[in-house]
C-alpha cells in the first residue's frame, strides 16, 4: 500500500540548510551499531539525565556526538550509575575506535532466533565471524566475513557488515550493509530494524547533532538527519527493487526526543525508474488515480511514520514513556492503516548495579488501533509482491504483519562485567491465519498462532573477550516457520577482539 505523509516531508530549504551547514574539523570516529543493549542502557540512563543531550534514538549512533557529551558530563557531579555509564562507554569507545581492529565471533544455538529485539544478533543455528577494520582521520572501513549454518535465505556465505565511510565536514558518507534500528523501542521497531539483513547501498548521516544556529530553527534543539538508497535481491517478484529512507530526529528539551522516518520500495525490473519517478516518490505523489499516477507508472510503496520517547530522572530512579506509529496508507495528507507501538519503562540503580525494567506492546494490523482493521496490508504491496522484507524476513518488527506483541523484559547490570536478563512474551501471529492473495504473507508464523514465550541470559565481558549463554523457550501454540515450538533452545556464543 501507498502512504503520503505531507506533514512529515523534510522541507527541500532544510535540507538544503542541513547540506549547507558550518563545517568543522571531525574526529574519524564512526558508528556505534545496534546489538549491544549493555552499551544502549548506559548512553541511554546519561541521556535521561540530560548528560548527553543529543539524540539517541537512530542507529547506527555516531560517536562523535556521544563521546563528546560525556566527555563534558565529567565536569559535573555525577551519581555512582552515571560514574558507571561513562566509565563504560569510555572504554566501548576506546576498543571501538582503535586505528586497527579485528574480531572473531562464535554462535550456536539449537534453533533459529525468529523473533528478534534490539540485543538479538544470531540469525542462523551457527555463525561465524571475522572482521578486520581500520580507523583514519578522514576515512573508515570494514571488511567481514561471515558464515551461517542452513539460513532462511540459503545464502550461507556473505559480507554483510562490510562498509567504506569517508567524513566531509560535518557528513559521514558510508557505501556498505550496515545494520539500522530506527525509534525508541526495544523489540519492535516498527519501519527499520535489524531483524533482516543489512540492504547493502550508500548513506549520508550527520556526524555530530549541533542545534541550528538561527533563531527559528535553534528551538529544534540538537538533531541528526541520515538518508539511505539500497539494493534488494533479485530473488523476488520486482527483482533489484531498490529501498530508499531518511530519518530525522530532535531533542527540543532536554527529556524529550522526537523522530520522523520514511521508507520507500522504489524502482526494480520493469517499474520506472526515472528523475521524474522518483521525483513523485519524494513529493508523496504515488496513490493511484491521482494527478495521473496510475498503475503502470505509480512510483513505489512507502512507509511513513512519527515516534517520541519522554523520560524523567532522579538520583537513583527513572522513568520513561515511548511510542511510534506507522502508516501504511495515507487520507487527507495524514497517515492511516496505522502500525502502532507503545512502551514504559523504569531503571533503579544502586551504588552497585543497575536493574531496567520495562514493557512494550506492538500491532501491526493495519488500523486496528482505530477500530480499522485492514488484514494482509502491513509490510504489503500489490505491485512489490514480495512485500516490505529483505531475504526471507521482514524490514520492519520481526512479528511480520497482522500480529500483536507484549514483552515484559528486565535487564540487571551487575558489576562492569555481567548482565543478566529475562524476557516474558506473549504473541498474537498473523490474526487472520492466511497471507496476501500476492505473497505468502507473515514471514515469521505458518498460521495463526496465540501463545507465550520465555527467553533469560548471562553476558561476561573481559577486556578483549566476551561470552555469553542464553535460553529460549516457545509454547506450543506459536506455530513458528522452521522452529519447533515446544521445544527449548539453548545458544552460546564467544567473541575475541584485538
């Protein structure tokens, strides 16, 4: 389906500004990746206490802005957590940002991991990894090396993860297959997420989040904007789609974040391809039937949507309300057939160790939110058949379409050295129990499925090693494509770094 989000359109004079603005020498340091929800806690519990004031909710979360925030928040009193909080993302940012890394990474698990939040990185029952990276003044790069035991795709053997970045000013120019996570949710991003692999294309993301200088613009308070055109497989009913997005993202007060993000499958064998095209793509000019757009030239599918996260912060406790909603379609230049997400949480920490506990529920059926429901139409289309997924899984939350998800999750950070965590669900998958008359539909559940699951895990970190065990467990009702539900699942996993 189509959606045009008119009050969501980045102003061509913003971002011609955002192009067009002050230069500064940039350190080469680029990206932390989503992955390491350790890492996310600890940025996270600063950024709520309005120690890094920039924003935090799209990755992957350029150092630069980070490091250089809590860099300063040492010169002011700081909590034992938030000691913690920089003591620990000094030290990510050291390993992270060597001139020369490399890193070897280990994983098997019993089964495949099918439904994946933000901590989640194994995708097949094994993986192996190797990667070696190098850091300049002015330019990065990565080559990896993977390998994956019997994966959806069947595609064993691939270099995901790989990428060459250059820094022009205040811009980091990336060419690769990054992985993104997109909005303030913890296991339901619902327009970008790190549940498929990485679309391998080219990026443009700014490096440090400075406010604006002018007057009328200073109030968006510090901000980034990252833009991405990428190339889908050639295994599916448009072959070599392309996938383009932007994003951007403000703090105007120092507990509020607010992001904007769209998503369009564009182009592909036999589809347009032109300036023009893509031109109407940008301009929300794609429902058919409208200002002459019709089946044969109709620009593509887009996804549009808006996420917030407010938050509150004592000395020891603190609290925070997130959400995000997604249109599908669009009605009066407002977006509907809306995919929605809501979230609370609260973190306690002692002089010791830090507990987070949060809830999160997810629907991505079309409009049911508004008492609208709209069966097979999230992640779907009439003319990209295939859908909004990449490789046998879904772009945006890991339940696929017509699915409801509520997980109660609660990390404990015990010393600098362990986490622990527990995750409770419970899954409503693919409510109708049949997929679109043009795809197979839920990419994640054979037929309806309403049931929970349980997931708990340990992770040891040293200085250049770390280890981890983890167990999952499905009922019965969650008919799951190639896992057997009932079943426990236990995984293992190691990584060495230099």
């Amino acid at each position: 389906m189509h959606v045009v989000l008119k009050a969501l359109h980045l102003p061509l004079s913003l971002l011609l500004l955002a192009l067009c603005a002050a230069l500064r020498p940039a350190v080469a340091a680029p990206w932390i990746e989503p992955g390491d929800a350790r890492l996310r806690h600890h940025i996270q519990l600063l950024a709520d206490a309005g120690l890094i004031r920039v924003p935090v909710n799209t990755w992957p979360l350029m150092w630069s802005g980070v490091i250089s925030e809590v860099k300063r928040s040492k010169g002011h009193p700081l909590t034992p957590a938030q000691w913690r909080a920089v003591q620990f993302i000094e030290r990510a940012f050291a390993q992270q940002t060597q001139r020369v890394g490399v890193e070897a990474r280990l994983a098997a698990g019993e089964q495949i991991n099918p439904l994946r939040g933000f901590g989640d990185s194994r995708r097949g029952e094994q993986e192996a990894q190797v990667s070696i990276e190098y850091l300049g003044e002015n330019w990065a790069g990565r080559l990896r090396g993977n390998w994956a035991d019997d994966p959806l795709d069947d595609d064993s053997t691939h270099l995901d993860g790989s990428y060459l970045a250059a820094l022009w000013g205040n811009w980091a120019f990336t060419v690769g297959a990054l992985e993104r996570w997109w909005g303030p949710a913890r296991e339901s991003a619902l327009i970008l997420s790190n549940n498929a692999r990485p679309v391998p294309g080219l990026s443009l993301q700014r490096n440090g989040s400075e406010p604006f200088r002018t007057p009328w613009l200073s109030w968006l308070g510090p901000w980034q904007l990252v833009a991405f055109a990428g190339r889908l497989e050639d295994e599916r009913v448009v072959p070599g789609a392309k996938l383009v997005g932007a994003r951007l993202s403000i703090r105007p007060l120092p507990w509020l974040e607010l992001g904007a993000s769209r998503t369009a499958q564009w182009g592909g064998e036999g589809r347009p391809q032109s300036l023009s095209s893509f031109k109407n793509l940008v301009l929300g000019r794609d429902n058919r039937g409208s200002e002459g757009i019709s089946l044969a030239n109709e620009p593509g599918n887009q996804l549009g949507g808006v996420d917030w996260r407010a938050s509150w912060a004592g000395e020891r406790l603190s609290a925070e309300f997130y959400g995000e909603t997604v249109g599908e379609d669009e009605v009066n230049g407002a977006p509907s057939k809306n995919m929605v997400m809501f979230g609370v949480g609260a973190t306690y920490s002692t002089d010791a160790s830090d507990w987070r506990l949060y809830y999160e529920t997810a629907d991505t059926l079309a409009g049911r939110f508004n008492n609208d429901d709209h069966t097979n139409t999230a992640y779907e289309h009439g003319i990209y058949q295939s859908g909004y997924r990449y490789r046998s899984r879904v772009i945006g939350a890991s339940v696929d379409n017509d699915s409801r998800a509520h997980v109660l999750g609660l990390q404990w950070h015990a010393s600098q050295r362990n986490s622990f965590w527990l995750k409770l669900a419970q899954y409503d998958l693919n409510t109708d129990g049949s997929g679109a008359a043009f795809s197979d539909g839920n990419s994640v559940a054979v037929a309806s499925s309403n049931d929970y699951a349980a997931s708990l895990g340990w992770q040891h970190r040293r200085q250049h090693w770390q280890w981890g065990v983890s167990y999952q467990h499905f009922n019965d009702g969650l008919r799951l494509r190639q896992v057997d539900s009932g079943d426990d699942a236990l995984t293992v996993n190691i990584s060495a770094f230099w």
